[in-house]
C-alpha cells in the first residue's frame, strides 16, 4: 500500500491532494480491486471526485499575482468587500477565477441571490464550515456576512488551500476567513451555525455507497446547506432534478429534520435544520 500512496502522491496530476485521502482511497481500492489495480482504480477515482471539475490546472501562483496587482492598483482597504460588491472592476478580478472550476463557475450568475435565498432560512451565521471548498471561498464577498463571522473552508486539494489563504489576505477580506486540509470521512470537525456542503453528496457516494447519511448525521451544526447539480458537467439535463430531490428526500426522511428546498436555474439546494 505505501508504494502505491507514493507512486499517486508523486505524480504530478495528484500530488497536491491530501494525503489522509490518498491513504483512504488506495486503501480502499485494495480491498474491492486486489492490489494489482489498486493505483489504477484509485487514481480513476480521484479523477472523478477531483480532477474532473478543472478543465485544465489552474496556475494560481500566477492567478495570485493578478489579483495582487489589480488589488494594488485600486488602492483597495480594509473595506474591500463592500468595494467588491460595488466596484465592477473588482468583480471582474474574480470572476474569472471562479469560471476556472465547473462547481463554481454554474453559481456565478445567482450569486447575490443564491446566498440572500439561504441566509433567509438559517439567519445570518456567526459561523460557517464550508466542506470540500473548491473555490467557494472567492465568493465571500457575494455572501454581506459581519466582520464577526467566522469561515472555515476545508478541502483536500493543498495547493487550491494554500491560494485560497493568499488571496483573501490580498484582497483584505472582511470575514475572518480559515483554510485547512480536511476530509469528510476522516477529520473531526469544529460546531457551526451552518455548514456548507455544496454539491459534495454525490462525490461521497462515489466513493462510499451509502455513506451520505452519517456524514450529514455526525455535522455538529444548526444548519446543513445541501446542493446538487441540476446539469451534468458536460452541460446537459438528465432529470437530475427530481432524481436528487426524490433521492435526499429519501435519505433524510426518518431523521425529523426541517427540510427547506431552493431551486436555482443551476443548482439544487436543500436547506436542512437539525
């Protein structure tokens, strides 16, 4: 097993994933695959729950150096989030960024609305995990939270971490914003308000059938905010919409949690308060 950890964690396509993750997975793939396709499986595997939401490796040491360049140029302070929420050649800084990873890029467009619609069920929070991150982060400005919220995001991409960290310390974010490595299925967690778990059941069942509903059950939160695509990633519908809606309903229906729905153009959102 340790070979094959290191053989994925030295390559170059994954070495900036967790290696907690690593271990689990090819752990795993040993177990359903033999160790022979152990690697094989288990790199097939990342793909799917990570690698297949970039088009093509961002290069985020050259990302950041934009951001720090135009953020330069505006002279901007400690008041940038309301900068960014009014300033359209601020927005113009991020939204590429968020284009670069499929999850994110299909929020773009619902952005002020998708957290305004949220906020309205859950209060605003004084504090928030955000789970399997991605790029998420970038859209803090979008989310009017106070000063005095906390934001914790996690995610297994190193590298995607290490960015997020930066470029909010660059664009002196309001929030207080945190950034860690973390897996779901792993890592112990600190309460919440609410948690974030933006499109991430799917990617669960992908790699354990079934374990959706103990990773929703062990959040230690007032307010779990589920989603699920609405489009494949390819951009095409499929009925995903009342698949996943009869699915989670299904998942949760002997839990007696308070289930709120918002459907979005792009995105599937349940709003669940434990």
């Amino acid at each position: 097993m340790k070979k094959i950890v290191e053989n994925i964690k030295n390559s170059k396509k994954y070495g900036s994933v967790y290696i907690k993750t690593i271990e689990r997975i090819v752990a795993d793939c040993i177990v359903r695959f033999g160790e022979k396709r152990a690697e094989n499986e288990a790199k097939n595997l990342l793909h799917q729950i990570w690698g297949a939401y970039y088009s093509s490796r961002p290069d985020f040491e050259k990302i950041l150096n934009k951001i720090e360049t135009e953020a330069e140029k505006l002279q901007l302070n400690s008041n940038l989030q309301e900068v960014f929420l009014q300033n359209e050649h601020s927005r113009s800084i991020i939204l590429p960024i968020l284009r670069l990873q499929s999850s994110v890029q299909e929020r773009v467009g619902v952005l002020e609305e998708f957290y305004k619609k949220i906020f309205a069920i859950t209060g605003i929070p004084n504090s928030i995990i955000d789970h399997a991150c991605g790029l998420n982060p970038l859209t803090i400005p979008w989310m009017s939270l106070p000063s005095t919220t906390t934001y914790k995001a996690y995610d297994i991409d190193e590298e995607e971490i290490k960015f997020l960290k930066l470029a909010l310390n660059s664009i002196h974010c309001a929030t207080k914003a945190e950034f860690a490595l973390g897996d779901v299925f792993l890592d112990e967690f600190e309460d919440a308000d609410v948690v974030f778990m933006l499109k991430l059941l799917p990617c669960l069942e992908h790699q354990k059938k079934g374990s959706s509903i103990e990773v929703l059950k062990k959040q230690n939160c007032k307010y779990i905010v589920v989603s699920f695509p609405i489009r494949s990633i390819g951009g095409k519908e499929k009925g995903m919409v009342e698949f996943y809606r009869n699915s989670f309903m299904f998942l949760v229906e002997n839990q007696g949690w308070k289930i709120s729905e918002i459907l979005f153009n792009t995105e599937l959102v349940f709003v669940v308060e434990k």
